[in-house]
C-alpha cells in the first residue's frame, strides 16, 4: 500500500493521519456518557460504535432515546442525511483505494470525514491511501476506545467540551484545509462554505449545514477552466495528461 513512499514522505503521511485520529477519537468520550445518561447500555453503548461508527448518527440514536418519539423524525432525517454524505465519500475514495473483496468491505465501514480528508489531501495516490487506512483505523479504535471511557466514568468526567474536544475536531480539519487554500478562488469560496454553515448550524439538523455549504462548491466548477486554481491532488491512471478531471 505505502512501498512506493519514500521514509520520509509516509512518516509525514502517518503523523498528519494520527494527529487527526487522535484529535477525533478523543471526543467518543462525550458519546459514550450521553449514551448511558440516555438509557443504553454499556454493551449497546460499545455496540453503537463498534458497527455504525459515525459520530453524527450516533449522537442522532442517542437523542431519540432520550426525547422519545418527539425527536424520531428529526434524528432519522439527520442519519439519513449523513449516511447519504457517507455514501458521495465512498464514491471519492472507491477510485482512489482500489479496493476488493474483504478490503473493500473494510474500507466502506472506515469511510468517515477524517479517513477522507486526510486521503483525499494527499498530493499522489500512495500517500492518499496511506492516509486514508492509517486515519480511518485510527480514529476507529480511538473512538471506541474513548466510547468505553465516557461509558464507564463519564460522571466523573463531567462535560467533555471544559476539556475543549468539542473543538479539537473542527481544528484538525482547519489544519487539514489551510495549506489547500492557495488561490483567490479557493478562500473565497471556503469563506462563503464557512459563512453558509454558521448561519444554518443554529437552525438545521446536524449534517445539513456541512452538506448545503459543500454546494458552494458548485460554482468552482464552471469557473475552473477561465482560472488558476491547482490541479485536483490525484491523477489517476485512467486520465489523459492534459485532462482536467
């Protein structure tokens, strides 16, 4: 997966893929306690994470059970939303990863924000996936080990967000989007993505304002070819040199 890699260059791949892991799974210790004030198990607690792995659609199961059927409709449409945004990174990643058989099953259940950012960032192929494997196990056993934490002592850790987790996750991907941002184009549209989000964040469900701010991307689009933006980090096989993907 990584042979092609200089030392040096997987060693950058790898710090940059655990530096967002850990900063991630840290906060599975807030899901962990919410679970059980809301009524779950230890065991189901464990079990949320273990098989669905994704932090907004557990948050979502986990505020149906303590609202009751009141909170059913928002929370399905906010994990339907969300598994639908899953759903496109699979689409992003399948290319790149080139996965089959077990490998691919592996790869669609640790196909998360992290596992995508992280590997689609990468400037070649062999760092994406790099990034993309080491992040996604990354944060897969941190969050469930930290799911366990907040399970079993969360009344004595109190609210996660003193500790500032609630906002460590947002700053890996600033970290992760900074050095992208080297044209015009490209910070005016991450400001106008940023702008839409803090106004719908109050308003909307959670994943809705990440998905309605994406479509300020759109416009990128029709606007590429008249301008100067970088090329796209991957360049895969299939592609003719001079095609703009």
């Amino acid at each position: 997966m990584s042979g092609t890699l200089a030392q040096e260059r997987r060693r950058q791949v790898v710090r940059q893929s655990l530096s967002v892991a850990v900063a991630t799974g840290a906060y599975g210790v807030s899901f962990g306690a919410l679970s059980v004030a809301a009524g779950l198990s230890l065991l189901q607690t464990q079990a949320l994470s273990l098989l669905l792995f994704s932090g907004g659609s557990q948050f979502a199961f986990v505020g149906v059970m303590a609202a009751g059927p009141a909170g059913a409709g928002a929370a399905i449409a906010t994990s339907t939303l969300l598994g639908v945004r899953n759903g496109l990174y699979g689409l992003q990643v399948a290319r790149m990863l080139g996965a089959r058989g077990p490998r691919r099953a592996l790869a669609a259940q640790l196909t998360i924000d992290e596992s995508t950012a992280v590997g689609v960032g990468q400037p070649d192929t062999a760092s994406g996936r790099l990034g993309f494997w080491v992040t996604g196990a990354g944060v897969y056993a941190l969050w469930n080990l930290m799911t366990l934490v907040g399970a079993v002592v969360g009344d004595a850790i109190g609210d996660p967000r003193r500790y500032g987790l609630d906002a460590a996750a947002a700053a890996a991907f600033c970290a992760l989007l900074w050095p992208r941002l080297k044209s015009v184009d490209a910070f005016a549209i991450a400001a106008l993505a940023c702008l839409v989000a803090v106004l719908l964040a109050p308003h909307a469900p959670a994943g809705v304002p990440v998905l309605v701010a994406a479509a300020c991307a759109l416009p990128a689009g029709v606007w590429r070819r008249a301008r100067h933006d970088p090329r796209p980090p991957h360049h895969w096989p299939d592609e003719a040199e001079g095609e703009v993907p």
